[in-house]
C-alpha cells in the first residue's frame, strides 16, 4: 500500500480556552494599571523623602501618567482596529513593563516622571484592545454579558484596594516595589495572551490614525499640565508659564478645527450632534476630577497631617475607595426602575452636599468622621457614574460605540489629570491644613454641582433597555 493511499490524519482542532480564564488573562493588564496608578498616591511621601521630590514634582509623578494616557488613548483604539487588538494590547503591555523597570530604578525625580510618561503610554495601548479582545472571545451573547459583568466586578475592585496594595508594597519593601511587581505581572499577561487568545483580524473599516491631531491633542494637555502645575511654583506671569498657555490655546484651538472641518477627525462628527453627548463628557470630566484629586488630597494628608505612614494610609482609604463599587451595584438597580437620569441627579447632588459638609474638617477632625463624610460621597458618585456611561453609550448606538467610549475615557483621564493639578497647586499656595481642607473641598463641591448643572439642563433620555446591564468600568475612576 503506497502511502498516498493511507487515509489522511486529522488534525485536532484547537480547544478554545476556558472563558474565565481567557477573562483572568485580558483583565491582568487593566488590574496592573489601575493598581499602579491608586497605588502610587501611597507611595508620595516616601518617594519624595527618598529622591528629594518637591510637592510640585509629586505632582508630576501622579499626573505624567495620566498625561500620555489621556493624550494617546484615542490612538491607541485607532491602532488597535488597524494592526489588530492582540498585537497592540501585547505591545502595550511590553511598553508599560518597560516604563516600570524605569520607574523601579529611577535615581532621580525628573527620571521618575519621564517613566510615568512611558507607563502611560503603554496603558493607552493595551487598555482600548483589551476590551475589543474581551468582546471577540465569546461568540454566546450570554457568556459575554456575563464575562462583562465579572470583568467590572474585577477592575472594581483593583481600584478599591490599589492604596492598601500600595501599602503593603512600601511598607514591606519600600517604593520602588510597587513598580517591580508590574513586571512578572505584565509578562504573565504577554505569554497567556499568546497561549490563549485568538487573534483577532483589524477592522475592516479602521479609522484613520491623524497623527497630526493626536499630536496636537499631546501638546495641548502636556502645556496645561506645566500651567497647572508649574504656574504656582514659577509664577502664573512668569515667561515659561505664559509661553505654555499661549501654546496649550494655540494647539487646542488648531485641533477642534481640524476636528470640525478636517477630512479625517479623529472622532466621528455625528457624535457632537447630541447635546446629551457632550454634556455627558464633562459629567465625567468633571467627576473624575473631583475623585482623583481627592484621593490625592486625602493621601498626603493621612501622612502629612494625620502621621500615617504608607501602610495606614492604604488601610485608611480602603473602605472609602470600595464604596465607588458598592454604588456602582446600588446603580443598576435604581436604573432598571427608574432610568439613568435620576441616579445621576441624586447621586451627584449628594457628593456636592457631602463636599460642602466636608469643607468644615480640620487636621484636628477625627479619622471616623472624615472616613464617613468621604464614603457617604462616593457612594452617592458611584450611583451616578453608570448612568453617565450608559448615557453616551445610548447616544452613540453600535455604529459609533468604540469611538464614544474612548471619548468619554479620553475626557475622564483629563478631567483625573486637570483634578491633581489643582490640588497640587492649592496645596502649594496654602501652606497650613487647615485652610487646605476647606478650599480643596470647595472644588471639588463646584465640580459635583457643576456635574449635577450638565445633567439638569441636558441629559432628558429615559430608561435605555437593558440599563441594568451596562457594564461599569471602574476602571474608569
């Protein structure tokens, strides 16, 4: 018998991977960055008595971050349906690895933030392929709304315990552990993602990547963020300073032209025709700049103020961070019966409440009542927050969804990159706690009320179907 005439070999074809484990693998680089990016704030104290960072280089610490990753993050969903989700979410993680062994070994603090800018970077790359791999794993509709519910619960709760990670880290090991552990992390992701996940072929209709916006987009926020945070140290008259603003107005101003009347914006126009759209935005702006810039404050403060070292501090923002996720869950079910419109008018005009209440703490108030006043907030804002999701999503319908959400990130990264600033520069301009507290808390009051003005005048949608079934992102606080 020839061997041509032997019957031919099948080849077995390739198990699909366990979905929850397929899950565990995408959310490994959601969960290292957002532990990372709540972790640091801990982390400040020693790491300014270490490197000798002065408060306004602190700030650059938290915020060099959050730069890149507002600035990139709509090119990286842009790369991600050009040159598929797997590529860029395994070259995103290998760039943020890379930015934490710079962070890890840094010998100074300008070196520091130059690795903050890296691990932004690469948290722009792989978090919008993340999720587009989580939707293209599961084919059973039900499968996916269920691995979409349990990916919340998970990046909710690394947000909720990256402070007591941080503290654990530092206390145990020192600062610069809290960027080691990134690496074993993010190469585990790398390897499963290869084992693991399919690839998945890039849109057939990607978007076009304007590099020239994108860059513009960087240059804006990068000369905001010197105004911001240098103003006060240099001088709001003072040549650098002014030069940034001049810069920062030019480029913002050449960028919503380009994205009005060019021939390739970088986000679709029909979005904009929704008053509700834009208002929902600056909701989320607005209310990420009121929550990082509180976890910034309340972090110095715990040890400045309070004495705490970076362990205590982590245990002390524990119960406070947890109740975004608490609120979240409340949410769902408040929408399912009464649509999204009222969870954000009530939640949003309880956190103004709580911040007005809240301008009355002093350095001498104890813990208890400053852990009530801060957790009755952000319970009130994590009801409100999905309603704000669901909102956009419904706007923009499944023809534009991928580009909506990477809006409505894109404008909370800015909104937690703006909130750091300024509390950056009231802590700089006033120079005892006790008149802090109250001018922080102010702000963040106005931002909660100015939140609540957007919802009232232009958010009017009613129950969008399936509201209880939005995922909430966490993530996204």
């Amino acid at each position: 018998m020839s061997a041509s005439s032997l019957p031919a070999r099948a080849v077995p074809a390739r198990r699909p991977a366990p979905a929850l484990l397929v899950l565990l693998t995408l959310a490994i680089g959601f969960v290292m960055a957002m532990i990372d990016v709540t972790a640091v704030n801990t982390a400040l104290s020693d790491i300014a008595a270490s490197l000798g960072v002065p408060l306004s280089g602190l700030v650059w610490v938290v915020d060099g971050y959050t730069l890149t990753f507002a600035a990139l993050l709509l090119a990286g969903g842009a790369l991600a349906d050009r040159y598929g989700p797997r590529h860029v979410y395994q070259g995103g993680l290998s760039v943020f690895i890379a930015g934490s062994v710079w962070c890890a070994l840094a010998p100074s603090g300008p070196a520091l933030v130059a690795a903050r800018l890296l691990q932004g970077a690469g948290a722009a790359l792989f978090m919008p392929s993340s999720l587009s791999l989580l939707t293209h794993a599961y084919d059973d509709e039900r499968t996916r709304a269920r691995m979409l519910g349990s990916w919340s619960a998970i990046v909710g709760c690394s947000s909720s315990i990256g402070p007591l990670v941080g503290g654990l880290l530092v206390h145990g090991f020192g600062w610069r552990s809290v960027f080691w552990v990134n690496v074993p992390i993010g190469l585990l992701g790398i390897a499963l993602t290869q084992a693991l996940v399919p690839v998945t072929p890039p849109a057939r209709a990607a978007r076009a990547l304007s590099l020239l916006s994108h860059g513009l987009g960087v240059v804006a926020l990068a000369a905001m963020s010197f105004v911001l945070i240098e103003g006060p140290v240099l001088g709001l008259t003072s040549m650098p300073v002014g030069l940034a603003a001049l810069c920062a107005v030019l480029a913002a101003t050449v960028l919503v032209r380009r994205e009005r009347y060019g021939a390739q914006p970088v986000l679709p126009r029909a979005l904009f025709g929704s008053p509700a759209f834009g208002a929902a935005n600056g909701v989320g702006l607005l209310v990420n700049l009121a929550v990082f810039g509180q976890l910034f404050l309340l972090s110095l403060f715990l040890q400045q103020a309070g004495g705490a070292d970076a362990l205590r501090t982590g245990v002390r923002l524990l119960p406070m961070m947890a109740c975004f996720a608490i609120g979240n869950v409340a949410s769902g079910r408040i929408a399912a019966r009464v649509g999204t419109r009222p969870p954000m008018l009530y939640g949003l005009a309880v956190g103004a409440a709580a911040g007005l209440a809240m301008m009355n703490l002093s350095p001498a108030t104890p813990y208890w009542l400053l852990m009530a006043g801060a957790m009755v907030m952000n319970v009130a804002i994590g009801v409100a927050i999905p309603g704000m999701t669901a909102t956009v999503m419904l706007v923009a319908g499944r023809s534009h969804a991928n580009g909506a959400a990477a809006a409505l990130n894109a404008n909370r990264q800015i909104g937690a990159l703006v909130g750091v600033a300024l509390m950056g520069s009231v802590l700089h301009m006033v120079p005892e706690w006790r008149w802090r507290l109250p001018l922080a808390f102010g702000m963040i009051t106005l931002a909660y009320a100015g939140a609540w003005l957007l919802v009232y005048r232009y958010i009017r949608l009613g129950r969008p179907a399936g509201a209880a079934g939005v995922p909430v992102h966490s993530a996204e606080l």
